[in-house]
C-alpha cells in the first residue's frame, strides 16, 4: 500500500476546520432557523393546569400566554404547541421534535448538562395534598404511605429522595394523582401549590395542601444546548414582559392575582 504524500494548503485546513464547526442547532442556526420557518415549536403537557391545558381543545393557561406573547416579541409569526411529557421533554429537545419547552421546567444542574434554559419565568413550590380527613402534616408522616407523583417531574425526585419507605406510585399528570387521592387510593400526592389548588377546586375533588412548601422551584424555558443567540433573544424578551407589566398580567389571570414578576423578583 503506497501512502500519498502531499502538502495540504493552509487555506484548505481553514476552510475544513470552519465547516466541520457548523451544522446542528447552534447559536445562529436555531434562531434564525425558526425566524425563517416563521413557526416556533413548542412542547407542554397539555395536562398542568393553571399553567397549561386544553380548554375546549385549545392549548390554554400561562404558559401558553407566555409562549404566544414570546414568538410575537421574537418576530415569530406563530407557535405551534406539541403535547409531550416531563420524562420527553429533553430526549425532544436532543431528537428535534420541538424548538423549546415552555412548560414549568424545573431548572436543574443535571438538566442544564443536556440543554439550555432561558432565565426563570415562573417559580413555583412543592406541597403535599392530601384527603379532608387526613392527619398528614408533613414528610415524615409520609413514611410508608402511598405517594402519588407525575412521572419525569421533580416532585417525583423529591419523593424518591426524601420520603423514606413510601410506596410511590407515578402518573402521567397532576390531575390522575390527586383523583386517587380524592378516591383514597393514595394517601398524599405531591403537585405544585397552585397547580393543586386550581385542579382541586376546578375537579371538586376534596384534596387540600398540608403543611409549608417542601422546595422551591424555579423554571425556565428549555432548548437546544449552544443555542446562544436564541437564549439571548428570549432573555430579552422575557425581561421587557417582566419591565412592562405583560407578565404580572398574564400571571394575574391565569394564578388567582399572583404577580409573577413580583416573585421573581425576590429570587
């Protein structure tokens, strides 16, 4: 076998370096590649009510309001919201199925290892909720009890983690966990204060929160890693909704008056 020895020109090696650097989603491509296709694909559960849900089989709630007011800011010319899951959220992110995820993402070290995230837009808190008749008040009466958590959630790495012996039963929402607990099928569900809350009453189910909050969440919008100029526009946008009051009145409507921005401003 003869080994062909030739001199490469510098300006070739150039020229392959810089295009070995491209492709993927990167910084440039994922923002102007939305810009271009004039949709941003966006990923919720359609089933994490106040935060989002279908409402006479349209997308609704507060994330959706921040995903429409967001692609109006970015010069978007519409969103298109996909159903997906917490446990598929990021594997769709990495596969490409959807641009972003605008659903209550917990910001997490482990997370932001596979993927990139806005600055917060929301924060949020753990409860336990229980049946009226319960005596539960806190983690440590949760031992051995049947604990309902939505998969892929951070509830449910809290419940692994830190409710010794529970039997922790997972599901594919809030609202399935909190009927079991209703039905007294489970002893406790842990779901965020004001997703509860709000499925509680709008279900009539007789669940309560018990106890203070166990964690406090911060989440953020979540894309592809590297996608630096996109993260940069979104940041943006999201702090002009912040500065001009659009997301104190997006969060008013859809959180029983919270001021969102308020919150996040004692981060």
């Amino acid at each position: 076998m003869h080994i062909l020895s030739r001199t490469i020109p510098v300006s070739l090696l150039v020229l392959v370096a810089l295009a070995g650097c491209g492709g993927g989603q990167g910084e440039t491509d994922l923002l102007q590649r939305v810009k271009s296709a004039g949709v941003l694909r966006v990923a919720q559960t359609q089933a994490n009510p106040p935060w989002n849900f279908l409402e006479a089989g349209k997308p609704a709630g507060y994330d959706v309001d921040v995903a429409h007011e967001l692609v109006k800011r970015l010069g978007i010319g519409k969103v298109e919201f996909v159903p997906s899951n917490f446990q598929n959220f990021i594997p769709g992110i990495k596969a490409g199925r959807f641009d972003a995820v605008v659903s209550g993402q917990t910001i997490t070290e482990e997370r932001k290892k596979q993927v990139d995230f806005s600055r917060p837009y929301q924060v949020n808190g753990i409860s336990i909720f229980v049946s009226g008749t319960s005596a539960v008040t806190g983690v440590a009466d949760l031992k051995g009890k049947k604990v309902a958590v939505t998969a892929g959630t951070t509830q449910a790495a809290f419940a692994e983690k830190s409710i010794p012996d529970a039997d922790i039963k997972t599901y594919e929402n809030a609202t399935l966990g909190l009927t079991e607990v209703g039905r007294g099928r489970a002893d406790a569900a842990l779901v965020s204060r004001f997703q509860g809350a709000f499925l509680a009453e709008k279900n009539g189910l007789t669940v309560k929160p018990a106890g203070p909050l166990l964690e406090s969440e911060v989440n953020g919008i979540s894309f592809a890693k590297g996608s630096d100029g996109f993260k940069q526009a979104v940041d943006k946008a999201l702090g002009d909704m912040i500065a001009d009051g659009t997301l104190s009145a997006i969060s008013r409507k859809w959180l029983g008056g919270l001021d969102m921005a308020a919150e996040l401003g004692r981060l």
